[in-house]
C-alpha cells in the first residue's frame, strides 16, 4: 500500500537552489573549455571533466533530495526517493554504459555523447513525470529538442564543442530549478 501511495504522490526532495547550481556549473564549465587559446581537440579529458561535473552534480541533487524527503514525506521518505530512483536509473545506467563503450572503444564518436545523454534525461524525466510536477514535460522537451539539435549539429563534423554540453545542460537544470520553485510556490499558495 506505501508503493502504491508514494506512486501516486508528488516527490518533493528536488531543492530548485542545488539544481540551478548545478546548471550555473555546466555553464562554467563549457566557459572554462572554451576559454583556452585552442579549441579542444582530445574529445575525452574534455567528457570526462562533464562525467566529473555529472557526479558532482548527481551528489549534490541527491544528498539534498534525500534531506528534503525525509522533512516533507517523512514516513514515506525513503519510499519516495527509492520510487523517484527506479524510475530514472535505467536512462542513468544507459548513459553510462554507452558514454563508457564509446569513450573506451569509439572515442572518434565521442561527438555523440552530448546529444545521447540530453536524449537520456529527457527519457528520465518522462520516466518520473508521475512524481514530478507536471510542468517538467517542459523540461523533458528541452532535453529532447537540445538533445536532438546537438546531434544534427555535432554530426556536421564529427567533432566535440563544450557548448554542446554546456549550453543544454545549463538552460536545461535552470528551467528545471525555476519549474521546481514555481510548483512549490503554487504548493504554498494554492
């Protein structure tokens, strides 16, 4: 019966502050990449300061949105965060394995990753869009327009640009951050 509840219950763990820090971080970093006198050209320590930058931020998103749960769903808290998981995990894992096989044994299609990982969030997001509130299928569409346009934009040479990341990640944890705040806001007034 708790399974049943928590699905039905909107997850209220996501801190809009800690994911706009993590968007203002992917903006850096696509600056700090594009900052040097020559354009990258080693497609892999670039992506790996973007997993670096993606396990930062998944810490950051998650030890604040264990917190949060336990002050908003208490009983049900650890119920909620492992639902809220479940349902994003496997676009999560995907990532992970085709950002590993690529960069381990393709790196020339290292180019591909920026566009497949946005396409993966925008799956996950859709995936979790029961306990989300229901503007974030605003968010899923960015993450699937960027996702796609980075792959149409990306394949027209075959290379790598920080912007690539940088940009749909950064407006995409931003609008994420100001739709989190704004359900919460209606929560309270409404």
């Amino acid at each position: 019966m708790r399974d049943q509840l928590a699905a039905s219950t909107r997850f209220q763990g996501f801190a809009p502050a800690i994911v706009a820090v993590t968007g203002v971080l992917a903006l850096a970093l696509a600056v700090y990449q594009t900052a040097g006198a020559a354009p990258v050209v080693d497609v892999q320590p670039a992506l790996l300061q973007w997993i670096a930058l993606a396990i930062i931020s998944t810490t950051l998103i998650g030890t604040e949105a264990v917190i949060r749960a336990r002050r908003f769903h208490r009983a049900m808290a650890d119920t909620m965060v492992t639902m809220t998981l479940r349902r994003f995990l496997p676009a999560g894992l995907a990532g992970a394995i085709a950002g590993s096989a690529i960069l381990a044994r393709a790196p020339e299609q290292a180019w591909l990753l920026p566009g497949l990982w946005q396409l993966l969030i925008a799956v996950g997001i859709c995936a979790s869009l029961i306990n989300l509130p229901r503007p974030m299928v605003w968010a899923a569409g960015w993450y699937f327009l960027a996702g796609a346009a980075s792959l149409f934009w990306m394949s027209a040479n075959n290379s790598f640009s920080p912007w690539s990341m940088g940009l749909p990640f950064g407006v995409g944890q931003l609008l994420v951050a100001v739709l989190l705040h704004l359900a919460a806001k209606d929560r309270r007034h409404g």
